[in-house]
C-alpha cells in the first residue's frame, strides 16, 4: 500500500467507498441523487454561510494549502508514525459549470495525487484523480450543496480506483450528522461525508469504507478509509495539522 491519499484517492480527498458492485451498471452511467429519508423538509439544512462558522464549504484559492498528519495500519495492527502530507491548490479557473480547481498532496515535495475539483453554488464534484489525472466517467457528483444531512448521491462510472488501478466503480455518498473531530489545531465541528465504493481490485471484488469531514471555511479537517481486500483492512487517517487558507 502507498503511504497517504495516493493509495486511497479520489478527495474521493478524496473519497469513495462500499457496495457490491453491480451486475448491470445503468446504461446511462450518470449519477443519481436523492433523500433516503423521503424528501428535502426531512433533513437538517447545514448551510455553509451560516451553520459551523462562515466561508465556503471548499476553500480554493491559488496557494491554499492543508498539512495533515497521515497514519496508516493493517487490521487490528499497530499505526505507523505520522507522516506529513500537504494538499495545495495549485490553479484556480472559473467556468460555467462553477470554480474548478486543480490540487496537489505531496509528501516530502514528491506529488503522490493530483486531482480536479467543481465547487458551484448547489454540488461539489470531482472530475479527476491520481498522478496521471485519471477523469472520472461521468463526473462524480460527491454532495449537493448546501449540504443537507440524509442526503445521498449515487454514482457508476469509472476512474481510478482505492486500489490505484482503473477500473468499474460504484460509490454511495452520504452527508451525516455534525460531529465534533480531533484535529492537530484542536477538536472542530465538521459534516461528515461517508462514501461506501464496490470496486474490483485484481479482478477480486473489494469494498472501501470512508468519511471525509469539512468544515465551512476550513475546508477538509479529518479524512479516514478503510479498503477490505481478500480478507484484510488496509486502515489510512489524514489528520488536519495546519492550514493556510486566504479566506479564511
């Protein structure tokens, strides 16, 4: 397994997840979101203006940067020392789809992800991952905005995978409950974004569990996944440790 978000990302950042992958992907392979409690007057509206502080929910401006500590384990193994890896915006451009945004993790200057991201006034999407700039096809579409708790997106396409490989993919994302994280600038309330992704990693089927945490004006404080293959957990933990946010 590689060290930080390069094994695990999609921001996925980056993100995705864990149900068995389907045996007949729909035709059209776009995504599909919906309320699984019912419709919209049923969940709690978590604007970003207004609730966990001010800013908007993905901060990316040119030069923006995120260092987190990153821990990784195998099963009920002990973690590693942290290591520490930083995420920066390294180009911003404006398009009518909304911001898009090119980013960069890297540990020890090394590039270990590059990924693309749209932040428009009602979804946040990822359009590409890893060193190459792997698109996803279609556009994933990881949350509807404001963010609502309850609220899913659902996506089957293909792009680069947890295990780093390209290939099938089928991703559940759900916007949880607020909840108070550790981060190294201290405990935070962030919205939870838990992504459940069925892929196949050498032609064997494989899960990846993960949670995403962001925060109004901070943008991502705490990222954790789990990828259980053939019979393993493979554990990662980014961990916010410092920020440098021009919003902010």
């Amino acid at each position: 397994m590689r060290s930080a978000w390069g094994t695990v990302l999609a921001l996925g950042f980056f993100l995705v997840s864990g149900c068995n992958p389907a045996s007949n992907p729909s035709a059209s392979g776009q995504a599909e979101t919906n309320n699984p409690s019912g419709g919209p007057a049923s969940g709690q509206s978590l604007d970003p203006l207004t609730a966990l502080g001010t800013g908007p929910i993905f901060p990316v401006d040119v030069g923006d940067q995120w260092t987190y500590n990153s821990y990784s384990s195998v099963g009920n193994g002990p973690s590693s020392l942290p290591t520490p890896v930083v995420l920066q915006v390294v180009s911003v451009n404006q398009t009518t789809a909304g911001t898009e945004a090119k980013l960069k993790l890297a540990e020890e200057s090394i590039a270990k992800d590059l990924q693309t991201w749209i932040i428009s006034s009602n979804q946040l999407i990822q359009l590409s991952e890893g060193v190459k700039g792997v698109r996803y096809a279609p556009k994933q579409v990881l949350a509807v905005l404001p963010l609502r708790e309850g609220n899913r997106t659902n996506w089957i396409g293909t792009g680069q995978t947890p295990s780093g490989q390209i290939g099938f993919m089928k991703i559940v994302n759900t916007v949880g409950h607020v909840q108070l994280v550790d981060t190294g600038l201290g405990p935070m309330e962030a919205v939870p974004i838990v992504s459940s992704t069925a892929f196949y990693w050498n032609k064997h089927p494989s899960v990846a569990e993960a949670t995403l945490f962001l925060k109004p004006g901070s943008g991502i404080v705490r990222y954790s996944i789990v990828i259980h293959y053939q019979g393993k957990e493979f554990h990662n933990l980014l961990e916010l440790k410092n920020r440098t946010i021009k919003q902010s």
